[in-house]
C-alpha cells in the first residue's frame, strides 16, 4: 500500500494506527513489524504514539527506528559474516573528512583541500551502490580517476580501522543481501510487514533495502508525499514512489487530501503555487478551517529594515491578540539569512530559538569523550587515538607520532598495538616511555571499564586525564569551561540511561549514541515554551506554526541561485510549498529591494514563486498598498492591546 499524504493530512497516525491494526486485530506478532523514518525525533514520536495504541509488552517488541539504525541492526547480527570484529567503530561526517584528507596528504601533498568534495562524492557512489573496484573501472577523467582513487583508499584504511561510515551502515547491508540469500530468506521472516515513513526521501540503496526486506510478498505500507520531496542534494528520489508501482503491480494506492492545519487560503495558494510542477500522482488539498486571512506579501528597503519589519510586526501581533511567541515562526532558505533577525530580536528582547545550530556530537569536547571511548572498545581505531593522543596534552610530539605512525604502517597493525611494539630505535627514548604510559594506562582503563560495567569506569577516565582542569586551560572563560564540562556529563548520563532503559552493553550503547541525536533531546529542555522559531525551510518540513513569515522571497534566494543555475526550480517549488504548508492561521512573505553581498549593494527581483501565487489572495505591504483604514483598525487593536496588558 501506498499512501499519498498531503501536507498535514495526518501521516504519522496513519502509520502508528496502521501497526495498532496490523498487531491488535491482524494478530501479527509484535517483533516482526517494523517501522523506520528518517530522524531519531520522528522514530521516538512515532514510538510514543504506537506505545498508547498497543500493550506495554508489544511495543517493546516493536522495531521502530531509522533506516540507520535498522541498517546497523543488521550489521551487528550480521557482524561475522561482513568481516568485522567486535566493537568497529562508526565514522562520522568529520571523522570522514579527516581521514579523507590526511590520505590525500599523504599521497598527493596539496591535495587535501579536495577533501569537502570527495566526501560528498564517496557518499554519492555509495548511495548508488558503486564500489570503489567499479569507480576506478568507469574513471574517464584525472579527476574522476583522482576520487575514485581515493574512494579506493579510503575503504581500504575503513577496512584496515574495523570501521564504517554512516552509508555503509544501509549499503552492507543491502550487498550482503544481494550476495547472501539465506541471510535475506532470514530477515525476510523476520520482518513480516514493514512500514517506511517520508518514502520520497529515499535514496536508492534505501529503496533497494525496503525492496529487499519485503520481496515479493509486498507486505509493506509506505507513507509519502511528492510534493514535499526537498533533499534530491543528499540522494532522495521523489521517482521511489513511482518505481513502486512498477515493482508492484498490486499497488493499492490511497490518497489523503484533507488538510487539518491550514486555512482554505493558504492550502489554495500552496496548490496553485505546486501545480506548476508536472506531478506522479495528483491531488488536491483542502480544509475545513474557513477561508482565512489573506497572504501578504511585505516589501522592505533592504536586509536590515526587512528584520526590523518581521520583528516589530510580531511584538505588535502578539500585543494586539495575545498571543504567545511560541506562536511564530520565520522561515528561510540559508542559516546566514538568520543573523540580522537574531540581532533584532535581542535588541527587542524577543525569546527566539535557533534550530539546526551546532550537533552535539560535533561539539569539540563530546568528540573527544567519544574518541576516548571508541578507543576503549575498538583499539585499532587510529582516528580516535591520533585525536586523544595529545587532549590533554601528554608531550607526544608531532614527530614522535609521525614516527609512530610510520612503524604501524610497516608493522600493518593499529597505532595503539604499535606503542608495545615500538622500540627506541624508531623514536626517542623520552617518547617512547610516554608512548608506552599512555597504552598501559588505555589498557587498564579498558579493563575497569569492563570489570565496572562501563559508565563508572568511564568517570574515572575523565579524573585520570583531569579532562574539566583540561577545558578550563583551553576555554575563553570558566563559565565557558563550565558549559562545555556540564555536555561531557550530558553525555555520560545518556550512555547511562540507553545501558539501564535498553539493557544493552557500554559497546552498544555507545554504537546507539553515535546514531542519535542527542541535541534534538537537549534543546527541547533549553529552548523554553514560548520562544519565536527561526529555521531553515528544510528544518521546517513536518513541523507548523499558527503565524509563519517565510523572508528572502527573492530570485537568487528562493529559488537559490545555484539551483537556477543547475535547473533544479522544480525542488525550490517544492521547498516553498513546504514553507507555505507550515502555516496555520497566517502567511507573511518578505522580500527585500536591495542586498549587501560580498561587500556590495546589489538590486533584488521578487521571487517567481510570487508570481505563481493566485494575485487576489496577497496583500501587498510596503510602497503605496498601506491604505488608511487598514492602518487606522491595525492601530485601534494596538491600543486596546495596551489597555488590556495595563488593566
């Protein structure tokens, strides 16, 4: 089954009622369900959802995860068989970059600037499921022969580490499959009815995987929405949904048109404004909330007046219908848009949160906790020991690793299996004695870890190394330090409660910890109840706001300028559609009529999606369209707003 579901049609219901269905009156045993979606926030939402529907000891039996998460299920109970030994580690986004780059250092010299871009590369080809062996085979180019190249190399050394990134924890398990049919006969029973959320966002090893997991029994209901499809840069093919019908000629389609968030006005602009895309399926959303208040449209001088005017126009709403902040939103198309509207609310002593600032687990003092605790668990993992080696500093200088390294190379075994073996002829005596402290101390370490059950073992760790006294040196301040110590302690905390709620070991409470975002987790406890939302249009995706501005309706903005330049106008459309789909009650677009770029003033065109808009339902704001009496009624509720604070 295929179910289209428009923009706040209710998907997730769907889904956390279809697996109540399936476990509650088809009688399908809880643990051969399984659900997956795309962020750890959407699986724990739709966790807690089914946990309502069905009984205590079915949802625990329940699979209800991401695709990553599933995949390194997978993995691990597979572990043997894909040649891995206990404990591999799990690269992420940075740890890739840098491997990547000190490869290219070491083998080409200036090259390792080229990092950035053979990572994204690498992550396409994986997604594609192209192996390094068929990259460098299909290579025409230098340059194509310079990345696949290093794709070859860099497999290798994930190899050589006992290590995966994040693509290879849905591509192994799909090449497992291909190759290992009594392996796919295996899952295959033991996932009797799979359920996908967002299905248009997945990318091809994605599908293959569902495709794989369910064969040709079909036993799966997928949720999606074309129209919503906005990630195409990182893999996503809308066409998914389509190639299902294809596969399976059965299909049974089921389309959900009824709106429950928006006005009648805002769902007919938003129609309007997508039908200018060509469509799989066709539908047409519609609500029964009134027709509502029209969309306006506000013209600003420039950048600056264009966040005074969002700012000032929400302190003055919220005043004259006393509403909370916690009630808007402000949507835009690149993070570097949210900068001016920050200083604004500050200086108007508006509470505002920031969506999709720095991860957690990209914060330099949580790399380097997990870098300690990688090593503990997967000695062979050199990234994580060329991280710790000097945090805190231990005087193991450059040339003492260099040579360190250089004797693991020949010797063909880890950096931290090179320390015992190292002898004075390769490096210094002085470094040698530090070396071999270091890897007694790391052994002794592992072994407490063991021995206490992980979590106390690991604050020892943290008083060995003195890692608090250690940020107090390296920090701006002590309340700096402070902040940075209190997220080490977050973390721990959280390996401890994944060991006790999951009863699971350190080692793979540390795995799940990799894979979740526990950002997502802290910010809710941070942000506060009432605070203005600022996000990008792409962070805004099933989220909704009674009052949202959408600002930068400009072409070269929205849509962007490389998107113009690379033909991809439909994706922006659709990135537009999800901005005006957020909105509730109330719909405000800004564009500005010149902008500061690189140092220059440059004159700015109204986005086209303006233009696609049907004319008699905008309002525009700015120039000559303020009429007297729409100022003279906006200022009487202002001043009975102020009565009704005073009184």
């Amino acid at each position: 089954m295929l179910v289209l579901a428009g923009a706040g049609s209710g998907k997730t219901s769907v889904i956390t009622r279809k697996i109540a269905y399936l476990v509650n009156d088809c009688k399908l045993p809880a643990a051969s369900v399984a659900a997956v979606t795309f962020t750890n926030k959407a699986a724990r939402e739709m966790r807690e959802r089914v946990a309502a529907l069905v009984s205590a000891n079915a949802a625990e039996q329940l699979t209800i995860s991401t695709f990553h998460q599933l995949g390194l299920k997978i993995i691990r109970t597979e572990r043997k068989t894909l040649g891995l030994k206990n404990g591999f580690s799990i690269f992420d986004g940075e740890d890739t970059r840098t491997l990547i780059r000190d490869l290219l250092i070491q083998e080409h010299g200036a090259e390792g600037d080229q990092a950035a871009l053979i990572q994204q590369r690498i992550s396409q080809w994986k997604n594609d499921r192209v192996i390094p062996e068929q990259a460098v085979a299909a290579a025409q180019s230098p340059a194509d022969m310079l990345f696949a190249q290093a794709y070859l190399r860099y497999q290798r050394a994930l190899t050589a580490y006992n290590a995966l990134d994040f693509d290879d924890l849905i591509l192994r398990p799909t090449l497992l499959f291909e190759h290992s049919p009594e392996l796919l006969t295996k899952w295959q029973n033991r996932v009797q009815h799979l359920l996908v959320d967002e299905y248009q966002d997945t990318n091809s090893s994605q599908y293959l995987l569902v495709r794989q997991l369910v064969g040709d029994h079909g036993r799966f209901t997928v949720v999606g929405d074309d129209d919503q499809s906005i990630y195409a840069w990182r893999g996503a093919r809308p066409e998914n949904l389509a190639q299902l019908q294809d596969d399976y000629p059965g299909l049974k389609i089921v389309k959900l048109e009824q709106n429950y968030r928006s006005t009648a006005r805002i769902l007919k602009a938003a129609n309007t404004l997508i039908a200018n895309n060509a469509h799989l399926f066709d539908k047409q959303l519609w609500s029964e909330l009134g027709y509502g208040d029209a969309l306006r449209v506000i013209r600003c001088a420039d950048e600056h007046a264009e966040a005074d005017q969002v700012v000032a126009e929400i302190v003055d709403h919220k005043l004259r219908k006393g509403t909370r902040f916690g009630d808007y939103a402000v949507l835009y198309r690149g993070n570097h848009q949210s900068r001016l509207l920050e200083l604004a609310l500050q200086q108007q002593q508006v509470p505002y949160h920031l969506s999709g600032g720095t991860s957690f687990f990209a914060r330099n003092e949580v790399k380097d906790v997990m870098a300690y605790l990688r090593l503990l668990l997967n000695e062979n993992d050199d990234n994580a020991f060329l991280r710790i080696a000097n945090v805190p500093r231990r005087k193991l200088g450059t040339s003492t690793l260099e040579a360190l390294g250089t004797f693991a190379t020949a010797q063909g075994c880890s950096l931290a299996l090179a320390c015992a073996r190292i002898s004075a002829a390769e490096v210094p005596e002085a470094g040698l004695k530090r070396l071999r402290e270091f890897q007694q101390w790391l052994n002794t370490t592992r072994r407490r870890c063991a021995s206490d059950n992980g979590v106390s073992g690991i604050r020892q760790l943290l008083r060995d190394i003195d890692y608090e006294g250690w940020l107090v040196q390296i920090s701006s301040s002590e309340e700096v330090a402070e902040r940075r110590m209190s997220n080490v302690h977050f973390l721990v905390d959280g390996l401890q409660r994944v060991m006790t709620e999951e009863g699971v070991p350190l080692e793979d409470a540390i795995a799940r910890m990799v894979l979740r975002d526990l950002l997502e987790q802290q910010d809710e406890e941070e942000k506060g109840p009432d605070s203005v939302q600022l996000m990008t249009l792409h962070a805004s995706k099933g989220l909704e706001f009674p009052h949202v501005y959408i600002i930068g309706m400009e072409e070269n903005l929205l849509p962007h300028r490389v998107s113009i330049e690379e033909g991809n106008i439909e994706e922006e459309r659709r990135l537009a559609y999800v901005g005006i789909t957020r909105a509730q009650q109330t719909l405000a677009m800004t564009m500005a009529l010149k902008r500061s770029q690189f140092g220059e003033t440059v004159q700015c065109e109204p986005s086209r999606f303006i233009d696609e808009l049907p004319a008699d339902d905008l309002q525009f704001q700015g120039g000559d369209e303020n009429t007297q009496e729409a100022n003279e009624k906006r200022g009487e509720e202002t001043l009975a707003g102020l009565k009704e604070l005073f009184a």
